[in-house]
C-alpha cells in the first residue's frame, strides 16, 4: 500500500483494520498459523499506519455530530487504533 501518504485514508483504513483484527483473532484461537516474516511486515505496516494516520480520521462525521467527536478527536485517528492493533498482534504473538 506504498506510498502511504497517498493510500492511506478512512475508508481504506476501514478494510484494513477489518483484516488485521480477523488475523489477530485467528492466531489468538490459534486457528491458523503464520510464517514469522509475515507477522513482521503485519508489524511494519502498523507501525507505517502509526507515522503517516496522525492526521487520518476513522469516523466520517457529519456536520451534527462534529461536535461531539472534538473532544475524543486524538482517539479517532488512524494512528491511535493502529498503535492498538499493533499492541494486541504483539501480546499474540509473544504469548
């Protein structure tokens, strides 16, 4: 998904997200098991999301709900949710 800068947006964070939280799921039920250079570049993707998502949204917000989000804004971004994943991948992997 190179550059990342120009890829990276709330809709395709959105699918993303959704694959890598079905991958840490299954490895957590150990349902499937995966090549150790695969979870790196897991890994290295999260982090990439982490630098280029600072200013990246995951919620579309209208003009009504706008103000609601101004206070949960720094929880609303691309980098706050890849930091989680990459924290939870980690914690399956180590464990």
């Amino acid at each position: 998904m190179e550059p990342y800068d120009k890829k990276l947006g709330t809709d395709t964070w959105f699918y993303c997200k959704r694959c890598m939280i079905s991958l840490i799921e299954n490895l957590a039920k150990h349902l499937i098991s995966i090549r150790d250079s695969v979870l790196q570049e897991c890994l290295q993707f999260l982090e990439q999301c982490e630098i280029y998502g600072k200013d990246i949204p995951t919620i579309v917000a209208d003009a009504l709900t706008l103000n609601e989000l101004e206070n949960e804004n720094a929880k609303n971004t691309v980098t706050y949710e890849a930091r989680l994943l990459r924290a939870l991948l980690l914690e399956v992997i180590n464990n």
